[in-house]
C-alpha cells in the first residue's frame, strides 16, 4: 500500500490593503510571532469559515461607446496605474457621483 507524500508548504501571494498589512505586523508584535506566514495560519486557523457570509454587491454589465481616442487613453492608463479598465471607468463614475470630477 503506497502512501502519497504530504507537500511542502508553497507560497501563496495576494494583494492586500495596507490597513491589513498593518494589522498583521501589530498581531505579529503583540503574539510574538516571527513572520508574516504564522499570523495568517493563526488567523486562517481561529476564522469561523462556516458563519462567514461575503459581502456581495449586486452588479450589472453595461455597454458603452467610446470614441477611439478616449478609449486609447483608458488602455494606456490603465496600463501605467496597473489597473483594469473596468477599474478606472468606476472610479469615473463614482467620481462623478460624488462630485469629485475634474476641476
């Protein structure tokens, strides 16, 4: 009877927002844990999964047109700010909304 071996630990990468990037180096000082890795195990471990429900955001696609031009821009902005176009056409909209437009 052949067993499989258990795999190493891998590294997982994600985005996280700084407000958590500090959280978890306050936990880390507080419980005198070595490393970024051993407060998520923590957290990942002490996590009520079965009672967590995700905020979800009820959404709708919509299609727009765009002249040539603007459409370019939105491309190459969204390149140099390492963001999706989708991204930058919310922010606009919001923006709008919120009365933050251009000035």
């Amino acid at each position: 009877m052949s067993t499989k071996p258990v795999p190493a630990s891998a590294p997982l990468t994600f985005d996280l927002p700084q407000t958590l990037i500090a959280k978890i180096e306050s936990q880390r000082k507080r419980s005198g844990l070595r490393s970024t890795s051993e407060v998520v195990r923590l957290a990942l471990r002490e996590f009520d999964f079965g009672g967590y429900r995700p905020v979800v955001l009820e959404h709708r696609q919509i299609s727009v047109r765009l002249p040539a031009r603007l459409r370019k821009f939105l491309t190459q902005t969204a390149r140099k700010k390492n963001v999706s176009v989708g991204e930058l056409l919310r922010a606009a909209v919001d923006g709008l909304a919120a009365g933050k437009g251009k000035k």
